[in-house]
C-alpha cells in the first residue's frame, strides 16, 4: 500500500515511538492504581510520559510541515497524531485528578479500568505496528480496540451506578464519578485512534 513511498519518511516510525510512550504511560498507570503506594511519584513519572509525548507530537508535526511527500494524506496524519497524543493527555489528566482530590484509596472498578486501558493502550501499539506493511489486518486490532471500549464503559456505568446506591459522601461521589469518566476517556479515544486507522487504510488501499 505504501511501497512507493521515499524512505527517509519516518512518520511510521514517529507514530510507533509515540504508541510506545502510549503504553508506557498505560503501565504507570496501571502500576499506580494496583499499588498506590506513592500517588505523587507515579504522577510525576506519568507527567514526564505525557511530556515526552507533547515532544513526539511536536516533531511530527515540523516533519509534517517540512515534507514535501508524505505516505498518506497530511490531514489523516495530523487527525493520528493528535489523537495519539490525546491518549496520554487523558491518562496525565486522569492522574491528576486522583492526586488533587486527595483519593485515599483505590476501588476495585479504577483498577479494572486500569487493566482494560492498558489493553487497549497496548492493542494501539500493536495496529501502528503493521500499518506501514500489513494495514490489511488492522481492522483485526480496531475490533479488540472497540471491545474494550465497550467493556471499559460498562465497567464505568456499572461503577458511577454503585456509587449512587452506597456512596453517602455528597463530595467523594462527585469526585469518583469524575476519576471513573475520565479513565473511560481513555479507551473512547483508543477508539478514535482506530477509526482513525480504519480511515487511512480504506482511503490508501
């Protein structure tokens, strides 16, 4: 599909690098729901993740701009850059949240969606992947993608329900109903990243 492309275009490359900063930002957030033993730690390694990303956007982007051929339509490229970039900007946001309103413990449905994140996070990885020499098979990944979106979302809806039945503390349902949408987030815009994907493919094939 991209044969005729130049070489020295590395937006396939850009975009991986990006995806394994995506997962990476999944694992410490993971790793900060499952243990929580030191919250500010794992957000400040999560901020320099979604750091790091803000960096990788920003080079793709000036790549964008001083690239005459590109391997697939310069709009498709902005619309998965920033959607990638998106992804870790929710979890930094998520994290935040978790810090600023002084969370104490973690429930058993953030840590499901921590776990389904990451999945999803890590499904993301694997359709960048192939997408320079097998986009054929990246509907297999959109499909496992949306899954988990659906998942992630019941897992939300099922939660925020809990929390209006036994959650007596007007301000701590507010808060949690807040952290439980916000990880959610993160798979929907998994889920735009694979549209995203789906397009590109359909338009280049």
């Amino acid at each position: 599909m991209f044969g005729l492309i130049p070489k020295e275009e590395k937006f396939f490359v850009m975009f991986q690098e990006m995806a394994k900063n995506i997962v990476a930002g999944a694992v410490a957030l993971k790793d900060m729901l499952d243990n929580f033993s030191d919250p500010q730690k794992s957000q400040r390694l999560i901020k320099d993740i979604e750091h790091n990303g803000d960096l990788q956007t920003h080079e793709l982007i000036k790549k964008l701009n001083k690239s005459f051929i590109t391997p697939f339509d310069r709009e498709d490229i902005y619309a998965l850059a920033s959607a990638l970039d998106d992804i870790i900007d929710i979890i930094d946001t998520s994290t935040q949240h978790i810090i600023v309103y002084h969370i104490d413990r973690i429930t058993p449905e953030a840590r499901e969606l921590g776990f389904i994140i990451l999945k999803a996070c890590q499904t993301v990885e694997k359709a960048i992947s192939i997408l320079e020499k097998h986009p054929k098979h990246i509907s297999d990944y959109c499909v496992e993608i949306n899954s988990l979106e659906n998942e992630a979302d019941r897992v939300r809806a099922d939660a925020i329900s809990r929390l209006f039945v036994e959650e007596k503390d007007p301000i701590r349902l507010i808060k949690w109903k807040e952290i439980y949408e916000n990880l959610e987030l993160v798979t929907d815009q998994c889920e735009d990243v694979a549209n995203i994907l789906e397009t590109i493919v359909v338009k280049n094939a």
